[in-house]
C-alpha cells in the first residue's frame, strides 16, 4: 500500500513537472526565508540568558516626574552598597562605568583598549564569566590590578602565562594581569575587553560613599531565590527619596530585568521589541504566503485526481486511508522543499549575516536551528497539506461520476481569496519597505541642531594633555584645519547626567542633566545656534559660566534665565546663554535637558573641524602636531559622520532586511499566480480555440484570462493600505521625531503590484492566446 501511494506521488510530480516546480521552489523558498527570519528573532531574544542568574538579575533605573518624566539608567554610587545593606531582599550589588580609551605597552607591543570597564569585585559573581587563569574571589585585589579578556591577552602576551604579568597603562601606572576570562559572547550588552577596580574611583578624588547628586554609575541587583522585582523596587525608591534634598521631587526606582536591557536600549547594534515582534510577523507571512501558493495550485487541480479518488471509495478505501495518502504526497513535496530551503540557507547565510550584522551559524547539531526548522516545517507540512488533503478525500463518489467534482469550499472562490490574501500580505511589506526607508531618510537628513560633517575626534591621553592650549594653537596652523576644540566626552554620546539648583527653583521642581565640560571654542566650532544669550568665548573669564539647552530651561520653569544663579557640581556660576534644542542621543529619543560647562582637569575628546575639501592633509596635519606633544600613544580618529552612521546601523539594517523580505513576498505570490494563470488556461484551452476560430483577438483573450487575476490584485491593495498603515504607524511611534505617512508609498506599492501582476498574467495569457486553434481543439 505504502510503496503504491509512493510511486503514484512520484508519477504525479514528474507529469506536472511545472507545477511541483512551482510548489518546490515556492515552499523552499518561503520556509528558508522563515528560518533565516526566525534565527535573528532568536539571537535578539536570547541577550544575556547565558548567565546562570539572569532571571534574578536587573538593573537598577531611576525615574523623575518634575518638568517632564525621564529614566535614566545611571544611578548614584552609593546606592549599590545602601540597597546590599538596607534590603534583605537583595543577594549582591555591583557598580560599574566605562572606562576612556587607555594606552596598553608591554615591552613593544602599544595598543589603545577602548572597552574597559570599572566594576565591583562582585561584578565576578553576579554575571558568569569563565576564568581561564585566576578566580573571582582574587580579581581586582587593588587599583593597580587588571582583569583581561583571552583575547587581549594574546595580543599581548601570544600563548604565554598572562596571569602576573605587569602592563603600563597610560604611560603612567604599572597594571598586574590578576585574572584571563574568556571573551564575552555576541549576544551580550556587556561588551568589554579589560576590567579595573571601581575603587580606582576614590583615588581619582570621588566620594563613591556619600555623593547622590551625581548620577554617573551603573547599578545591577541580584535578588535572592523567589523574590520579585516588584518587592524591592519601592524599597530602593524609599532609600534614593531619603537621600534627596529637602524640597525635591521624590525619585522612582525601577528594576530592569537583565534579559531586557538589549531590546529596551537606546545603544547600537540593538533592535526593539517592536521590532521583533514585526519580524516575526513578517517570518509567518512569508511561510503563509508559500503555503497558499500550495493549497491553491492543488485545490485547482483537484477536478483532474476526482476521479482517482472516486475509484478508490468505490472499491473500499476509507477517508482516513486517502487523507494519509495525499498528506504523505504532501509531505513528499515538503521533504524536497526541506532539502532545497536547507541548500538555499546555507548558501545565504554568509550574505545574511554581513546584512543584518549578526555572527549567525547554521549548524544542524545546534538545538536551537532544529527548533526553529522543526516549528518551521510542521507548520508547512499541516497548513499547506492539510486542507488540500482533506478536501481531496472529501469528494463523494457519485457525484463524481456524474462531473460533479468540487465540494463546497473548492470552488473558484476560494482560491480568489487565498490569492486576496497573497497580494494582501506582499503589498502590505512593500508599503512598509518604503516608509521605512522614508523614515531613514529623515533620520539622516534631519539637522539636529549642531554641524558634525568635517568634524572627528582623538581621545586625549598622555603628555598632550597638558598642553592643550598649544596643541590646539598648532592644529589651527595646519593645513585644513579650520577649527579645534575639546570636551569631556562626544557631543553624539552622551552620559554623564547631575541635578543641579539655580535661581527661583520651585521646591517640587527638580531636573537631572545631562552634561559635558568645554572649552571656549567648542559651541562655535560645532556652530551651535544660540537662542538667548552668548556662548562661551576663549578671551573672557567663563570658568563658573553655564549654557543650557531649550529643555533645561522649560522643565526648569525658567523665565528670563540669563544671567540668573546657577549651581552644579556644588559650584555656583552664572547662566550666560541658552542654546536651541539639539540632538546629542538618537533621534528615537526627545531632546532632554543639557548643560554646558567648563572644568579644564575634565576633557578627554579633542574635535577638529576639517574644511572637507583637504581631509586627508587635515588628518596628516593632525597626526604630525600629535606625535609632537604624544610621541609614545598611537594617534587615532573617527569621525563624527561614522559616530553617526553607527547610531542608526540597527535601522538601516532593518531598512534593508524589509527590502529583501518584501522581494521574496511578490516573488513566491508570483511563482503561484503564474501556476494559476497556466492552469486556467490549461482548463479553458477549448474555449481559447473556439473563440479564435469566431475571430477573437489575441488583445481580447489576453484581457479575458488576465482581468479576474487584477481585479484580485486590486482588491488586496484596497485590503493592504489599511492594514500598512495601521502598522507602520505603529512602528513610527518609537521615534520621537517621525515622517508623516502620506499617501504615496501606498499608491507606489499598489501600481508596482499591479504591474508585476499584470507582467506575470500577461506572459502567459499572451502565449495561450496565440496559441494554434486547430491544436487547441484537438486537446478535447
């Protein structure tokens, strides 16, 4: 029995070798996609689950609700050790920040480390990290220890003992390798080389124990065994509103869980949760598209297998038996599609990967692949099997006799609707492929409020740092150079955050800002448009001098701020100018609250302003006045426009993987009208050759096949434009400064819809038109 209904599948595959074609490549096709899709849905899901502790573990946020709401993920340095004592619930604390470039020698070997991390010793404990030489329990001992990943070590030290080996680090301090952990996965938002004591904080002349008005750290909680966040986060805002000020707005704390911290962060390399969501959408649209494309050509073909099916009734086969047969048919077409879509994926994988950004293996041995193929192919096998199965055994073997074939349910309609719901979903991925490239486009071409273009940046270190004044007087000299500041940090990254108090401050109003020390030239060299006020300037005493944004001032309540008292830091000074809003974090975010200061001992970036038309002898300029003041540090760069371009590398990647999967939406649903098309004209080919034989024109039969397949086409965009921009709205609501909509990415999709259904009806209307009549009424 078997070995019959096996080779009676394989004979109806090589006779309708088009059609298996169609089905084959359609369903290889829409399932490698859904793999593919469903891979980079897992890799985003699965940030930070390695650790042992995960579901125990958050980060600490704070929020505020004077002059706006806002949540900050940095926190005050004590707070780690109040919440270890004044909480039982809490199991460990650790505190960490990231550490500025810094210069690495060991004997000739020099590199700057740009991912080190300041943390607690309990950061060993809290997080899993592999130690390959030393322990948790002796790492970061002191200030001048350091703990570094296998590969740092390598660098450094080839395949030697790292473990004690002592590195310069800044051509200043003597560093000792207390500890060699393995480098930290892909899929964690702890991205991080080398690891120094926070403690080196004290010697630095901070008070980590008694200072909360300055919000530069990262707190993270492990909390004992069953205890929810929801049981200490209003003991943590119980220890941060006794801490404040009297008269101030009371702090919230909140618990981020660890597992979330990569999709609920505003930081590179990072999709949202909306996002995903879409993603995974997309992935089941796909799939459903080519399983459509299935049911359809064999629910059209049913009338030629009616009788096949009567017979076997008739001689005592029962339902169950025919419904086995033709989903074992089906699972046929399903294991040559499998092995096709398994072919495709690993040829485009590579490709996949340099376009989404991610380090994907597709590794048969891996659970997590299997998982994902296996949900992959059942859901094909029972959607795209299932009801052509059904429908086959469902046939009555009287009426079949009779050329009464199709039960209720397929009939021609419902493959109208099954085609409805092809172009429904492909136009609707189309729409959306062009708004989000509408938005990007926004995005890179909106002016935030300063001029990055000319612009990048060195890291201050070493000797150079004590010459500042001079150093700049020579970059201004060189060739190209128009201009040359400093700062604490990048105008485009900015974290540090303070609460300061000013001048008429309402008891209930507080305002955390964020914050970055300059010089006298840096607002006019990043061509900062002022509001009220003036900046700062090299040749007035400006040292307790405050520039503040639009923002500060509105949440402030501020009327008139010029000239008003202003304090932070602890330092009193003088509001003197106030800048329009810019943007200093993405543009997914709202402009918050910004101060400008100077402090000469805090500036760590020099920015240097290029004419743009002699980079090259700008940079050169550059390296020549660096190697001058800092023989013995590398001189590197970036620039801004790349600082930039990296800020929005997630949405340009997913810019581009909607373009890919919108593609192989409108191919699969045109692989299936094209099977349609060549099977109605299959049916209808004695109709053809009469009406030619009457005088029919090739025009007329052309339009007479292809009408009912674009009034189907038509009536999916009318479907799809709600539905796109329902979702598209949707999604343009995690920025905080969006494109309106409009209506021409619908008007654009639906005409390209139109005309590639038009191209794939016509072909083949076209060719049975012209068809010889005398051929066509032999086929009867």
């Amino acid at each position: 029995m078997l070995r019959n209904y096996l080779v009676i599948a394989l004979r109806n595959l090589g006779r309708n070798q088009v059609y298996s074609f169609i089905n084959v490549f359609g369903l290889a096709v829409g399932m490698a996609t859904s793999v593919l899709i469903l891979l980079w849905v897992q890799d985003e899901r699965s940030y930070d689950a390695f650790h042992r502790h995960a579901d125990r573990t958050y980060r600490v946020l704070v929020n505020f609700r004077s002059g706006g709401s806002s949540t900050y993920e940095s926190t005050q340095s004590p707070l780690a050790g109040a919440a270890l004592k004044e909480i039982p619930e809490v199991h460990s604390a650790v505190r960490l920040t990231t550490a500025e470039e810094k210069l690495f020698t060991f004997g000739d070997q020099a590199f700057t480390e740009k991912r080190g991390l300041y943390v607690d010793p309990s950061f060993f404990e809290v997080f899993d990290v592999s130690f390959l030489k030393g322990n948790a329990r002796t790492a970061l001992p002191d200030t001048r220890s350091v703990v570094i990943t296998q590969s740092v070590a390598r660098k450094y030290f080839g395949n030697g003992n790292a473990l004690g080996q002592v590195i310069r680090v800044g051509n200043a301090h003597d560093y000792r390798v207390t500890g060699v952990v393995k480098d930290f996965p892909a899929n964690t938002h702890l991205q991080f080389d080398c690891f120094f004591s926070f403690q080196a904080f004290r010697e630095m002349g901070y008070d980590l124990d008694n200072d909360w008005g300055n919000y530069n750290y990262f707190t993270y909680l492990l909390l004992r065994e069953n205890v929810s966040a929801g049981a200490v986060a209003p003991k943590l805002s119980a220890i941060l509103q006794r801490r404040a000020e009297k008269g101030e707005p009371q702090p919230t704390a909140l618990l981020q869980p660890l597992q979330s911290i990569h999709l609920d962060t505003d930081s590179d390399g990072r999709a949202d949760t909306q996002t995903i969501d879409i993603f995974t959408v997309v992935a089941g649209l796909i799939l459903l598209i080519a399983c459509i494309n299935y049911v359809n050509l064999a629910t059209a073909r049913a009338t030629q297998r009616a009788k096949e099916v009567g017979v076997r009734k008739v001689i005592g086969a029962n339902r169950s038996q025919l419904v086995g047969q033709f989903l074992g048919e089906s699972a046929i077409v399903f294991g040559l599609a499998l092995g096709l879509a398994l072919l495709l994926i690993g040829w485009l994988i590579p490709l996949y990967n340099d376009v989404s950004g991610k380090e994907l293996a597709f590794n048969l041995t891996d659970r997590s692949v299997w998982s994902v193929l296996l949900l992959t192919g059942a859901t094909t096998l029972l959607v795209a099997g299932g009801y052509p199965a059904l429908l086959l055994s469902s046939f009555q073997p009287l009426k079949v006799m009779k050329g009464n074939y199709l039960p209720a349910g397929g009939n021609a309609t419902f493959r109208r609707g099954l085609v409805v719901a092809q172009f429904t979903f492909s136009t609707a991925l189309v729409i959306g492929t062009l708004v989000i490239g509408k938005q990007l486009r926004y995005i890179q071409q909106k002016k935030l409020g300063y001029d990055r273009e000319n612009v990048f940046a060195v890291t201050i270190q070493g000797d150079i740092g004590r010459h500042l004044r001079a150093a700049k007087g020579e970059l201004l000299q060189q060739p190209g150079i128009v201009g040359a500041t400093v700062a604490s940090g990048n105008l485009l990254r900015v974290y540090s955050s303070s609460v300061p108090d000013w001048e008429g401050r309402a008891p209930n109003v507080n305002v955390v800002m964020n914050q970055l020390s300059v010089d006298g030239d840096f607002l006019r060299v990043f061509n900062v448009e002022m509001a009220q006020g003036r900046g700062f300037s090299p040749d007035r005493a400006d040292s307790n001098a405050y520039v503040l944004n639009e923002e500060a001032v509105r949440q402030m309540g501020m009327k008139d701020p010029v000239g008003k008292r202003f304090t932070f830091h602890g330092v009193p000074g003088t509001i003197i100018g106030v800048t329009r809003n810019f943007h200093f974090q993405s543009v997914h975010e709202k402009i918050e609250p910004f101060v400008f200061f100077q402090s000469p001992g805090w500036v760590y970036q020099f920015f240097i302003k290029t004419t743009g038309k002699e980079t090259q002898r700008a940079v050169a300029g550059a390296e020549k006045v660096w190697k001058r003041f800092n023989p013995a540090y590398p001189f590197e760069y970036t620039f801004l426009d790349e600082t930039f371009d990296q800020m929005y590398r997630t949405d340009q990647r997913t810019g581009k993987l909607f373009d890919a999967f919108a593609l192989v939406a409108i191919l699969i649903s045109c692989l299936g009208l094209f099977g349609l098309v060549t099977y109605t004209a299959e049916t209808r080919t004695r109709e053809i050759g009469i009406r030619k034989v009457l005088g029919a024109s090739v025009a007329s039969i052309t339009a007479m096949l292809s009408k009912d397949f674009l009034r189907l086409v038509l009536l999916a965009n009318v479907i799809a434009w709600p539905l796109a921009w329902w979702a598209m709205n949707q999604w343009l609501a995690d920025f905080a400064y969006r494109i309106d909509v409009g209506w021409w990415p619908f008007a654009l999709a639906g005409g390209a819809a139109l005309v590639i259904a038009l191209l794939t009806v016509g072909y083949q209307a076209i060719k049975a038109a012209m068809a010889n009549p005398v051929k066509s009424l032999r086929t009867e």
